[in-house]
C-alpha cells in the first residue's frame, strides 16, 4: 500500500507544471490587444484564490528549477512586461489587495526618457517595494534583425542607466515581443541572469530551462483555466531553431520524452495537423516558405506542449 501510494505521489510530482502569466496593461480600454481590465483581472485573481493556486515570486520557481525541486501543480508567477503608468494607477492596488507577488519587466529608455504612458523612476522606485523589477531591454528593439553588437550594445546601456536609477541589478530578462532565436539567447545569457523569459504559451516542468521560460499573455477576456490546463513537453528542438532570409522551412524534427503514438503540429497561418510518432519524436516534412514577420509553431501531446517563435534573423551569419 505504502508502495502504491508512494507511486501515486512521484506521477503526480513528475507531472506537475507551473505556469507564468504575462500582462501588460491594466484598464487601459485604449489599446485593447494589450490590456486587461480590472474587472477581469478580478475575475483571474479570484480564479487563482478559489482554486488552490500559490501566486509566487519569480525567483521561487526559478530556485525550484537550479536544485531540481519538484514544481507543484498549483504554482503560478504573474509578470507584466513594459513599465506602462497604467500598471502603477490601476494594477498596482488589485495585486496589493490580493498581496500578490510580481515581477515587472522595465524597458529603461521609455522611463528615462520619460515617454508618455510609462512609470517615472520615482514611481518604479516605489513599487519595488511590493514586487520586482527586471530587465526587459533599453528600447524594446526587434532583437533578431539586429547585428550582434547592436544588441550588445542595447543591453550594455540599458543595464548600466537601470542599475545607477534603482541601485541593483536585475536578475532576470524577458524579451522584447518574445523574439528571439539561438544567436540572441547566447547574447542574452552572456550578461548572466538568473532566468529569461519568452511568450510562448505553455507551462513550467522541473526539467525545463531557466534560460528560456515559457509565458502565456492574459489580456482582453482569456481563458485563463484553459491555459491552466496545459503541461509542459519535455521536448528537444533539433530543427527548425530560427528563421533564415529566405523563409524556407524544411523538416521538423524534434525529440521528446515521451512513448505517444500520434502528436499534434500547429503552425499559425497554416493550422493544425495530427502526425504519428516513433519513439516519441516528431519528424515530419514541413516545406514552406513563411512569409509573416513571426510564425508560432507548436506540438503537441495530448495537453503537453511545446512552442517555437520562429522570427526571421537578418544578421545571422553576418560577420
Ligand atoms: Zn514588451
């Protein structure tokens, strides 16, 4: 019995998933692709509150992930990326009410420069009293169309004006629209943060990388149990990674650790697709030119999931 019960409680730890959650801005109703309103968010937040779901910081899942702790079920991280005013009016006092941690990403430029619309360094200052404040670029550029040094730079600048206006560094970055591919990944890590995060819808498992964290956006009316439900797929990309010129997508080819028969390819613009699986890996002939600025691809096992940004790189191999 011991045994059996033993048994019950690793499928469950092995199994379970976190999931983060990104907003941006909160009762803004002036630009509805990016905002949350407050009676939804309400709504999100009670939702969490009902159900037995944990609102916790960033680093604690992050310090789960380096000492290869099981990650319960029940975790959720709530970041917000861009350093929108309507955060420190509007948003601020809900996650205050419910004390609810987060972890807000600051694109530096439009703080320092002080761009309508965004948190002073004042404002910033204080509401790192309640939560975190991260790093989410100097001008919240479209990384893969710039060369190496540009994004360098962008980096080197930008952290050096957030840590002389808030006086620490920040351990952790998300990108800017959530694109990137392996040549900004490595640029990324290069300054040492703790955990990047992308926005591609998915889940947090104990295997996955603190360098490449997945996101789903809540904005407008989501369907916030929905997301819930989705695990994580213990999945390796081995192609395609990025996006070259050209457009040309060939094969796709990735492992998993898994022993499904049959799996899911989603690829935006072109839909869903099922493919049967041989020891658990998808390979399968994709052969199109994608023409769109970025092309989400995403597989599938039952409610695991997997996802690729893939956004075109005009400086890869450039020299
Ligand atoms: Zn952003």
């Amino acid at each position: 019995m011991k045994s059996l019960s033993l048994l019950f409680f690793l499928c469950v730890t092995v199994w379970a998933d976190a999931h983060i959650f990104i907003y941006h801005r909160f009762g803004d109703n002036r630009y509805p692709s990016t905002n949350t309103t407050i009676e939804e968010l309400r709504k999100e937040f009670d939702y969490f509150k009902n159900n037995g779901y944990e609102v916790i910081p960033l680093k604690k899942l992050v310090l789960a992930l380096q000492d290869k702790q099981p990650i319960p079920d029940n975790w959720v991280v709530l970041t917000i990326d861009d350093n929108y005013k309507s955060f420190y009016t509007n948003g601020l006092p809900l996650f205050r009410e419910y004390n609810y941690p987060f972890s807000m990403f600051v694109t530096v430029e439009s703080t320092d420069k002080k761009y309508g619309d965004f948190m002073s360094w004042a404002e910033l200052q204080e509401i790192a009293k309640y939560g975190a404040l991260e790093f989410h670029s100097l001008t919240h550029p479209h990384m893969t169309h710039m060369s190496d040094e540009a994004i360098t730079k962008d980096f080197e600048v930008g952290l050096a004006l957030f840590e002389k206006n808030l006086g620490f560094k920040p351990q952790y970055f998300s990108y800017p629209f959530g694109e990137f591919n392996p040549r900004v990944k490595k640029i990324a890590a290069s300054f040492g943060f703790k955990s990047i995060l992308n926005q591609n819808m998915g889940a947090v498992g104990s295997f996955s990388d603190p360098l490449d964290l997945d996101r789903s956006a809540l904005v407008g009316k989501s369907d916030l149990p929905s997301f819930l439900k989705y695990k994580a797929l213990n999945a390796s990309w081995i192609e395609p990674t990025m996006l070259l010129k050209d457009g040309k997508v060939g094969r796709l080819h990735v492992k998993t650790m898994e022993n499904a028969k049959k799996g899911g390819i989603y690829i935006s613009e072109h839909g869903f697709r099922e493919v049967a699986l041989e020891n658990g890996e998808f390979q399968a002939d994709i052969n199109k030119t994608l023409t769109k600025e970025r092309t989400r691809i995403m597989i599938s096992i039952g409610n695991k999931i997997s996802t690729k940004l893939l956004v075109k790189d005009e400086h890869y191999g450039i020299k």
